[in-house]
C-alpha cells in the first residue's frame, strides 16, 4: 500500500543523546541569523534550521522514554489557575509521546541514508521503536500509559493514530506483539466516554483511520460519524465550526482539516465510498492553508488568537501538512510556504526562554504559563511539532530547491508587491 502522505499519486553529525540546549537555540540566537525579511536563505539552510527545531524539541522526549525516565524527569507545568484540574498520571507521558511523534513521524519515515542526516535519523527511529516499546508493552517501565486511565486520553490515541499515518514503512517493521498490544490499548479508548458536539470527534476517527490502514481494525462507524459531523458544521470559505457555533482559534489546522482529510484518503485508498469526498475536503483544507499562510508576519511572529496557542507553530499543522502530501494550491507556491515556516521556526529558535532546563515552556513567545488551557500540561505542548510535517519531503524536492519567495505579507508590506486579489472559496456541499 502506497505512503498516505502521497495519496492519490499511484543537521549535520549525531550530537550527542546527552542533550545540550544552548548548542542549538543559542546558536541561532548569537549567529544575528533571526527572523525577518532578510531571512532569504536557500533551501539548505532553510532545512538545516528547521531540523535544528526538530532536535530542540524531540530528542530530550525520545531520549527519556527510550530508557523510561520520562515521568520522573519532565517538569510538570500547569496553568496557575487550574487549581485541581490535573490529568491523569499516564496523560503527561502519552501526550508527549502521541503529539510529538505525529510531527516527526514524516521525518522519520524517510528512513535511513548514508547522508549526515540519514544516520541522524537512524538514530532517531531506534529511540522511536523503544518508545513505542515501553508506552505500549512494557508494563515495568515507569512511562507505560494506561489508555483506559482517563477521558481525555483519547485525544493523545488520536495522535498516535495519525503517526500511524504518517510513517507506515516504521510501523510494519514493529515486532509482531507491539503492534498486537498497541492496537489493544488503542481500541480501549473507543469505550472511554467523550464529547461528540465539538472538534473531539475527530479523535476516534483519525484513531480508526490509523488502525484501519495498518489492517490492525477494521471499524469505521467513527470515520463516518466525524465527516456527518463536520460537514454539518462547516461556515463556508474552508471554515469549519468546532460544533454548532465558530470559535476564533487554530483548531481548523490544530485538528479538524487535517485528521478529517486524512481519515477519508484512508477511506479511499480503502475503496470505501466515502473517499469519493476527498477532494472536496481538500479543496476546503486548501483555503483555509491560504488564510493560514497570511497569518504569518515578515519577522515571523503570527496571528495569537483564541485557546491553545501555546502549541506555537504547531498552529500551521494544516499549511505543513499540504506542504508534505504535494496538495498545496496553485496560489500559494511552495518557495513562499517555505520561506514563511522557516521565518517562524527561526523566531521560535531565537529566543532560548522557549524552554526550560531542555523542555517546552509554557507560552508563545518565552515562557507565559497565563497563556495555557486551564487543562493544558507539559506534555501537550509537544504538539508543537505538527509545524514540521514538511521535514517528511527529502532535501532533493523542489519544496527545499525552488528559489525562495517572501510570505504574503512580506510582499504587500515590504516589498509593495500586488499580490493579486484574495478571493473567498464558496465550494459546494461535501
């Protein structure tokens, strides 16, 4: 079966795993190298910097639940006002582990090479396969999740659903009874009780979509019960309403595009008439990347609107997510994509008070705990990592060739370019 990602086409040397923060975010901070305008670098360093970004945030995550040590070594932030609302304990671990994983997991599945940053990436995908180990069948490893545990860890299994996804290749190399447990504790998470009435629906079916591609289930009530859904909720103009009503945040990107075209490309690589919706869906996903990629300032801050914006770039999952699979729209060149992810990237770099002691601050710009979801935790802040789906394209494709363009913004109040009208996508019903 073909890469998801392709549907419907039929950082130098290894640092060392004792990680040192200073030597990537402080490079970027001391180089005069930050966001801006003048960023016009090529492709190369456009990746390097993006890998850099990569490493910051994944490895400390990798490296401690490869040798169990997760739990007892990531600092647990809160909100200050959350006064009891406290997860449960396995929450902290599988959110780190599902929403890290679903960012890199592209990156990963390019596998092995005998580059620089192939034999990085070996390196990572064996602390990966151990990861997964230990969340999933070692029941003495102090970062084993209990996926019956609570409520709310039904969206970290959505993660890892996706993952599933996203790098098919390193799941069908898992052992036998990995894969067995894995796909047993997922499916625990089908009896939890959950919300329906907002973007929660997505969770299941993105968790089933996952299991379903690997043949490891073969439910879709889920699938079909999140596109009803959505599609009841859909405002126009590729806007989608987190149930009835339409909230000002990222959940477009942070979820509902994302998980819901991806479980109908499932749907259709499946043969499954509901696939027939596909393009669609895109098409909606499509405009809503457009809007996204104007969000983007020419010093690489962003538009700070709504709840969970302390998921960082993490906002433009979307934008990333059809950079990688090739569907980007014919207005949005995939240079000026590039360009512009790389300009937030960079900021994020620049400033090492985006963590603490090597882990994820609380916050946006630093760290600003007061920005948290009054239920939000460490671990969630890992969903950072879904603003570098397009690392899963290799460093020959044209993403990272092109010559590079300047974001929208940049264009229209820089460089007093006329970019064309902006025209609102009226689409018919999906």
């Amino acid at each position: 079966m073909m890469a998801l990602w392709r549907f419907p086409e039929a950082v130098g040397v290894w640092l060392s795993l004792f990680f040192c923060l200073g030597s990537v975010v402080g490079q970027v901070a001391g180089s005069g190298a930050g966001p801006g305008r003048g960023h016009f670098s090529d492709g190369t360093d456009d990746r390097s910097y993006q890998l850099q970004a990569l490493e910051a945030i994944a490895l400390p995550v990798l490296q401690h639940l490869s040798q169990c040590t997760l739990h007892s070594n990531m600092i647990n932030q809160t909100k200050p006002t959350a006064g009891s609302n406290i997860r449960c304990q396995s929450y902290r671990i599988s959110s780190a582990f599902g929403r890290l994983l679903a960012g890199i997991s592209p990156w990963l599945e390019l596998g092995e090479d005998s580059s620089a940053e192939g034999k990085v990436r070996s390196q990572y995908i064996d602390l990966t396969m151990k990861a997964f180990h230990n969340v999933f069948l070692n029941a003495s490893c102090g970062d084993y999740v209990n996926w019956t545990g609570c409520e709310a860890i039904i969206v970290e299994a959505s993660y890892v659903g996706h993952t599933l996804l996203r790098m098919p290749s390193i799941v069908k190399a898992m052992p036998d009874d990995l894969k067995a447990a894995m796909a047993k504790n997922l499916q625990m998470t089908f009896t939890l009780g959950h919300p329906i009435g907002n973007n929660w629906c997505n969770f299941p079916s993105i968790l089933q979509a996952g299991l379903w591609y690997h043949n490891l289930s073969d439910r879709t009530d889920r699938i079909y019960e999140a596109i009803q859904l959505q599609e009841e909720w859909y405002k126009g103009d590729g806007v989608y309403g987190d149930g009835v009503h339409f909230h000002w945040d990222q959940y477009n990107s942070y979820v509902m595009h994302p998980q819901l075209v991806d479980a109908v490309a499932v749907c259709a690589l499946k043969n499954d008439t509901m696939g027939t919706k596909h393009p669609c869906l895109l098409k909606r996903m499509q405009r809503w990347a457009v809007v996204q990629e104007r969000m983007i300032h020419p010093d690489g801050s962003f538009l700070i609107v709504g709840r969970s914006e302390h998921y960082r770039f993490g906002a433009f999952q979307a934008l990333s997510q059809l950079a990688l699979q090739n569907f980007l729209p014919s207005s949005l060149p995939r240079a000026k994509v590039r360009v512009a992810l790389t300009g937030v990237i960079k900021r994020f770099l620049s400033n090492p008070d985006n963590f603490i002691d090597g882990w994820l601050a609380a916050g946006v710009n630093g760290h600003q705990p007061g920005m948290m979801n009054p239920y939000g935790d460490t671990g969630a802040l890992y969903l950072v990592s879904l603003g570098l789906l397009q690392l899963g394209l290799p460093p020959n494709d044209p993403f990272w060739t092109d010559p590079p363009i300047n974001c929208t913004q940049a264009q229209i109040w820089l460089d007093g370019a006329d970019v064309g009208l902006d025209e609102a996508y009226d689409g018919p019903a999906c």
